[in-house]
C-alpha cells in the first residue's frame, strides 16, 4: 500500500474517533475495528507480522492499536531515521514491541518500575510467532524518583507514557516531568495518553468487576468493594484481560485491582496540562474522547461537568 494510502486510512480512523456521535450508529464499532486492522496488517506485514494469529485482545489493543495511534499523533516526527522513542511506565512491554516493530528504523527502550516485560518474548512468540525480540528494543526497570538520564540516557525524539500518569504517585510527577524535558531532544515530542480519568464514568479502573457508570464517586468504599467481591468473573470482558488475569486467582485479581484503585492519583486534565507548561512545555495537540452517559445530577454539584464528560485525553507537549 502507498504511504499517501495508509496516512489517509489512519486519518478516517482518526476522524471518526473524534465524532462522538458516530459510537452510537450500529455496526459503528465494527466499521472502525475492520479498518483499523486492514491498516495494521499492512503496516506490520513489512516485518513478517500476521495480526490473524492474534487471539487475545489485550495483546491486540497494545500491540497493533495503542501504537497506532502514537504513530499517528507523532507521524511528522517518526519520518526520520534511527529515532529514539522512549516507552515510560512500559508494563508487559507489549506496546514497546508494537512500537519497535511498527518503526523498525527506530530504537525502543521501555522503563518501569516493575519487570513484567521479562514475560514478554514467550508472549509475543505465542501470539505472533515472534522467534526473538528486536535488538534494538531494551528494557530498563527503575526505582520510584529514579533519574531517567542515568537510567536510559537522553536525546530522545520521542517519549510516550500509555495509561500511566493517572497511577504515579503525586509527589513523583514533577520530578517526572521535569526529567522528560533533560532527556528529550530540543526538537522532541511527549505524548501522554490517560484513559480513563479518574472522574469520568469507569474512572475507578474497575471496569468489569463495576459497570454501573460513575459508581465510584456514588457509593461508599463499602458499597464498592461489595460490588467487586460478588462479581462473577466468568462474565469479565475480554479486552480488560491482562496478564495478571489470566496467571492469579480471581480472589488475588480483585484484591489488585482494588488496591490501584485506591493508588489513582485522580489527576484531572487541565492540571496535567498545567503541570507539563510549568516545567518547560507547551501544548502541541490535544485529542480528548467524551462519555455520552447521562451524568446524575448530584454529581455535577460536585465535579466540573467537563471533568466528569472526559474520559480520554492524549496530548502532544513540545518543549516551549
Ligand atoms: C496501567 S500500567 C500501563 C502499562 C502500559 N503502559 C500499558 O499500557 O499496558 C501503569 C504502569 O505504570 C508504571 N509506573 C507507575 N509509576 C511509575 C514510575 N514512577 N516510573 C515508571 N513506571 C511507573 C507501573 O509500574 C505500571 O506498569
């Protein structure tokens, strides 16, 4: 396929995401998922990659779509050769793989405080038939106010953080920040994705166990965690099914999830934005998605209504 091709599917997909009304058209969401995976195959293909292998939808959504969409946000960006992205907050590395494999001409290093991504060659052999990660795709794990430089270098092209921010504690964000800035390039780009913030309606990170929209700000602690305790996990859906689902008792999985939810920062996204141009940058695009749930009344004499609506932002920062 002709690069003019795939950048014009890539920007249909796009601008349907944008349209908030579309998600409410019947067979809207299969439209977007069958063009979006016509777009990947070809891009993936470059590199021996058959996404029809693909049987679990976590690793599919990290590895094929999430990049996707980075790709898009930093296209101007990626152009060049031997690009250097940093993945912060890497997890399973799954999306770092995505990434590398995606850019083949870039170097990926993934960080995170924790090792989860030394499960990730038998993951991608299984999923993908992968023989051997990249070279050029590292991993580092890091210590909470560790600083990055020392870690991983600098002068990097591209730093992207994927449903992280809302999970580091409060008094590391600064420092956070503040290290993206020594280690990306003058002319570099940070994108951060969060979803979903804390006030939109599966803020809670409970989806699955919680389904009724806004729960975590309408019952008490109580009420939540009685909620978790009788779900039935037989009925848990299929793109909320993370590696530590499918290795540890249901009992353990709700425990997990109940205690990151209770570690969410709740940062909101005018103060994430606030926090990037105090430390040296501005905004270069903001993508943002809206719930369209009815929000209860009671609610909004508490919460922005803008707050509660956004579920989604990802945003590009420059250095200003
Ligand atoms: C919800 S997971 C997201 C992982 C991955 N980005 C993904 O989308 O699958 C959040 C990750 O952020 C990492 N994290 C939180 N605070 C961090 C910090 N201060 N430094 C590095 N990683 C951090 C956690 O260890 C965890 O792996």
């Amino acid at each position: 396929m002709q690069h003019k091709q795939k950048r014009s599917l890539m920007n249909f997909i796009s601008v349907l995401d944008r349209n908030t009304m579309l998600g409410r058209l019947p067979y809207y969401t299969k439209l977007r998922s069958a063009v979006e995976k016509l777009y990947l195959q070809r891009r993936l293909s470059a590199a021996g990659i058959d996404l029809a292998f693909v049987r679990d939808q976590w690793f599919y959504d990290h590895f094929a779509a999430a990049p996707a969409r980075i790709n898009h946000m930093a296209r101007k960006k990626l152009k060049g050769e031997q690009q250097r992205i940093l993945d912060f907050g890497c997890g399973d590395g799954i999306m770092a793989l995505g990434m590398q494999l995606q850019n083949p001409r870039a170097r990926v290093t993934g960080v995170d405080l924790h090792d989860a991504h030394k499960c990730l060659a038998e993951t991608a052999h299984k999923q993908i038939q992968l023989h051997a990660l990249p070279e050029t795709l590292q991993f580092h794990q890091v210590q909470a106010g560790e600083k990055l430089e020392s870690a991983v270098g600098k002068g990097f092209d591209l730093i992207y953080s994927w449903s992280v921010f809302e999970h580091i504690a409060r008094d590391c964000l600064e420092g956070i920040i503040a290290d993206f800035h020594s280690i990306l390039d003058k002319d570099g780009l940070v994108l951060i994705q969060i979803a979903p913030l804390y006030y939109s309606p599966f803020g809670s990170h409970l989806l699955g166990l919680v389904d009724e929209p806004w729960a975590h700000l309408l019952l008490d602690e109580t009420e939540l965690r009685a909620k978790v305790a009788g779900r039935d996990l037989t009925e848990f859906r299929d793109d909320q099914k993370n590696l530590l689902f499918t290795s540890c008792s249901g009992n353990d999985f709700k425990q997990h999830m109940l205690s990151e939810y209770s570690t969410l920062n709740r940062i909101r996204y005018r103060e994430l934005i606030t926090l990037f141009e105090e430390k040296g940058f501005k905004v270069a695009k903001i993508r943002k998605k809206l719930a369209n749930q009815r929000i209860p009344s009671q609610l909004l004499q508490k919460v922005a209504r803008e707050d509660l609506r956004t579920y989604e932002v990802f945003v590009a920062f420059r250095k200003s």
